[in-house]
C-alpha cells in the first residue's frame, strides 16, 4: 500500500474511528462498531468493505458474527502511524470508548486457531 491510498483510507472520521477502536481493541464486530459510533448498520458496513479493500483489514466469520482486525501484512510503518495516533489523541475516541464499554451482551470471540 501506497500512502497515498493509505490517507485517502483515514480521511474520514468513521473509516478513522473504526480503525482506532480495532487498533484498542484488536478485534470488533460491525454491531460492536455501530454502538460505539452511534451509526447505521449500512454506513458502518460500508465503510468496513472500504478499510478491507484498502488492505487494512482482514475479516473472519463466526456464526452469525463477522470480526474485523488489522491486516497482519501490514507494513510497520502503517502499524506505527495508528499506534501513535491514538496515543496521541485519546479524546478524540473517548465518547465512542464509553458507548462501547455500556453495550450489553457483546459477541463473544473464540481464540482463531492458526
């Protein structure tokens, strides 16, 4: 990935948000994201496809739960720029860390194996 792609991937605050929440939290599903964000199930949805064609993300199916985390591919330098931008800027996710620590009855996740 070019960084061109790469910031033309962050340059929205949902795909920005989604991101950073993924990068707390190593793994979340859309409903997960949607509580956190306070968004629709078709946005959220829609920007997710968008983070996984740009190659930052990689989802697995369990059941009925779909689960979204980093492209282990990553180049390092792409890990290092979310790392220190949500070291940098906690409250930019501090409403949305709150929405998601409320949200009852989140998806439980089944170590992947291999």
């Amino acid at each position: 990935m070019n960084p061109v792609q790469f910031y033309k991937c962050l340059a929205d605050d949902t795909r920005l948000r989604c991101l950073l929440l993924i990068n707390e939290e190593e793994e979340l599903c859309v409903c997960e994201l949607m509580e956190a964000l306070g968004e629709s199930q078709p946005k959220v949805s829609r920007h997710l496809a968008q983070l996984r064609q740009c190659g930052l993300l990689i989802d697995r199916r369990q059941g009925q739960w779909v689960f979204y985390r980093f492209n282990p591919t990553l180049p390092e330098w792409i890990s290092k720029v979310l790392a220190e931008t949500a070291r940098s800027n906690g409250q930019y996710l501090e409403k949305s860390r709150q929405q998601l620590a409320k949200m009852g009855e989140r998806p439980s996740r089944t170590a992947s194996c291999c």
